[in-house]
C-alpha cells in the first residue's frame, strides 16, 4: 500500500531511526544534566550550611565557585576539609 503511494519519501526507514536515536540521545543527555545540575545545587546549599552553622568559614571566591560548580558535594567537602586543615 505505500509502494502505491510513492512510499514513505523522506520518512522512510533512516529517517523514523533518527528520530528514535535523537530522542534516546536527548533523553540521556537530560538525565545527566538533571544528575549534575542537583550536584552543583546540592554542594551549593552544602557550602552555604557549614558557613553558617559555624562549622568552617570559608570564603566566596572565583575558585571556590568553580569548585563547588564543576565537583558539588565532593568539592565542597574538599574545600571544608582543606579550610579545616589550616
């Protein structure tokens, strides 16, 4: 029936698995980002608990962001452990 109808032109079959590997590809790529994005924010609010529950003072600066931004959690313990170290 769609051999009469000139088949499914551009639609064919390459073009209906591109669509599927796109969403796939679009989906897993949103889970990552989800997954980091609740790092960052988490390591955020982790850095912003020990400063003000008195645990550590440490300072906001340019590296400090980077470090919570690119590790969260696992930066920002870093940090507290080397601010308590000095």
């Amino acid at each position: 029936m769609l051999e009469a109808l000139g088949g499914l032109g551009g639609l064919g079959g390459y073009g209906i698995t591109s669509v599927i590997l796109i969403v796939i590809a679009f989906l897993c790529f949103a889970s990552i980002v989800k997954k980091l994005i609740g790092n960052i924010i988490m390591g955020g609010v982790l850095f912003w608990l020990l400063n003000t529950l008195g645990i550590t003072h440490m300072v906001w600066n340019t590296v400090h962001g980077m470090v919570v931004a690119l590790f969260g959690v696992p930066g920002t313990i870093v940090l507290a452990i080397m601010d308590l170290a000095k």
